[in-house]
C-alpha cells in the first residue's frame, strides 16, 4: 500500500510518500481501507517534533473508510461497515489499522469525505461548547480563528445554543465566512483589538469564555477579554507555545479559569465518543451544521497541503484522498 512516512522532524518534505506493508492487526483493532484523510493542525505538530512521536511514524489523527478485517475479539465493529475515527495516528495512508472501540459507524446521507472532515474538528467544538465551557443563551464567547475547520463549526453550534459570538480573522474573506456561519462580531486582527472589541460588544464586563487555539500570540489579550470568573480554553497553539507566566495574573484579571483540554480526554468512554460523533453526524444530515471543505490534495500531496495549512492559506477543512 502507498503511505507516507516521517523518519526525521522536519518541514513539510518530511513526509515522504513511500510503498510499504499493510499494518498487521493487533488484537481489539479493524483494518480500515482509507477513502478520506482530515487535515488537522496537530499533524504539522507531529511532523515538526513539537509533539514528538517515535519514528518512523505515519501521521494523521483522522480518516474515513470501509472496514475491510476485524481481530477476533474486536465486536464493535464488523467488516463492511462505514466508519471513521480520530486521535489514532496512522491516517495518511491506503489502509489503517485502527482500535475498533475509537471507530464509529458513519449514518446514511454522509459521505466519508463529510466524516472525515468533521470527527476531529467536529467533536473538538462539540466538546468545547458541551463540557470545557458549556455555552447558555445570552453568553459571549470569542473563537479565534473563525473561518479556520473548528472556528466555523465552534460559532454554528455556538449559535444553535443561543450566545453571541465575536469571531477573529487575519482577512476580510475570512470575515465573510465567519458572518455566514453566524458570527454576531468579527475583529479583523491584524487591523483592530479584539479584547478592545470584546469589551466593546460586552458593554465593558467581558466575554464568558474564548476558544483559542492560536496561542502565542494571543494568549494575554484572550486572558484579558474575559469577564471576572470567565474562562480561557486554549485548545491549541498554531501561532507557538505560550510562555510561562504566575498563576497569580489570573486573579488579578478576575478569578479566571484556564484549561488546556484535549479531545481525548473527552472522549474517554464508548458512550461519549458516540455522543459527540452521533450529535455531529446527526446536526450535518439535518443541514443544522454546514461544512466547509476548503480544498482536497491526493495522499501524495501531503507536503503541499501541510504548507497550506501552515502558510493560513486555508478556511475550513482540508482533506487527503488516496487514489
């Protein structure tokens, strides 16, 4: 089978699309034939070193496909179904050996390439907006990177709820994207203060929660946007690590909370994986929740489609499709 492989950290010709082995399966596991791969930031993570991973390695966190062989014990899936699965590495490639616990059955009226671009963003929103900071009617809440693959679902299924969102863009292009989605407030960053403009929509308190996955660049404005007792999730950091900083600034800005979540630590139980996949899957077949699958590259143009990605050339969801 075709895969690419990473042998060293590096830039994006490190990942090397090579001929190798199908996976042999490990008791517990399906063997999933690929037919779409989701981009997502944390594979540049994996790729760079950032995220050390033991190498050689395949990366990719994502991925949709036919289950084509299960181990003997593995009984919660069968062969022939529709499935895909997140927060398992292997993805960038023909054929997949996965955990069948971390698969889910994809339902009639969703394509592979739907679930593919939708499991890992898709249930990263569902969890920020259900559990890390369960958003109420009436709350404000800023997303930064909103015309990015979570940005645009974190403000649909933000607005389904009832709050108001003020969403941070680098581009008046991305601006119209984040306005489709729903956005009450968009702050072009590179123009204007966002935790001037929070304030502003807020009448002075500030916002109940921020949605950050940029980081570094970001993260003192996001802390100071708040509202007394309001609270930070910094669910990535595409813009670099933040620094160290004392605790004691976070009571001095008003009692703030600040988490540092994962998804696979929300999606720690079959029943919660199947919660936050089934609400996705379900809100998508409704036409409640819209994707926005930004461009596709075959499995052989990883390398590209990672310096699209880093280069924040991208709005929405990028896949790969083996041939």
């Amino acid at each position: 089978m075709k895969a690419i492989i990473v042998q060293h950290p590096g830039g994006p010709d490190a990942l090397v699309h090579t001929e190798t082995n199908k996976p042999d399966l490990k008791p517990g596991e399906a063997l999933v034939r690929v037919e779409a791969i989701g981009l997502n930031y944390i594979d540049v993570y994996h790729r760079t070193g950032l995220y050390p991973l033991p190498r050689p390695f395949t990366p990719g966190m994502e991925a949709a496909g036919v289950v084509e062989a299960v181990a003997p014990d593995a009984t919660a899936i069968n062969v022939g179904d529709r499935v895909a699965y997140a927060m398992t590495v292997g993805a960038y490639a023909e054929y997949a050996a996965v955990p069948a616990a971390k698969l889910v059955r994809i339902p009639e009226g969703v394509t592979a390439g739907q679930a593919a671009a939708a499991m890992l963003q898709g249930m990263t929103a569902h969890y920020l907006t259900t559990s890390t900071y369960a958003l109420k009617a009436g709350d404000w809440a800023v997303v930064h990177a909103a015309a990015g693959g979570v940005g645009l679902l974190l403000i649909q299924m933000a607005k389904r709820i009832g709050a108001h969102v003020l969403g941070t863009v680098s581009t008046e292009a991305k601006a119209e994207l984040a306005r489709a989605a729903g956005a009450d407030e968009i702050v072009l960053y590179t123009e204007e203060d966002f935790e001037a403009a929070a304030r502003r929509a807020t009448s002075g308190r500030g916002v109940n929660v921020v949605y950050d996955s940029v980081g570094q660049s970001t993260f003192m404005k996001s802390l100071g946007a708040l509202a007394p007792r309001g609270m930070l999730a910094l669910f990535g950091q595409s813009s670099g690590p933040v620094a160290p900083f004392d605790p004691a600034l976070l009571a001095q800005k008003g009692s703030l909370f600040l988490t540092r979540p994962s998804l696979a630590h929300y999606t720690l139980t079959r029943e919660e994986l199947e919660w936050r996949a089934g609400d996705v899957f379900a809100w998508l077949k409704a036409g409640e929740l819209k994707l926005r699958i930004d461009r596709t590259y075959s499995l052989e143009e990883a390398a590209a489609a990672h310096r699209a990605l880093e280069g924040r050339e991208t709005t929405g969801k990028v896949l790969l499709i083996p041939q």
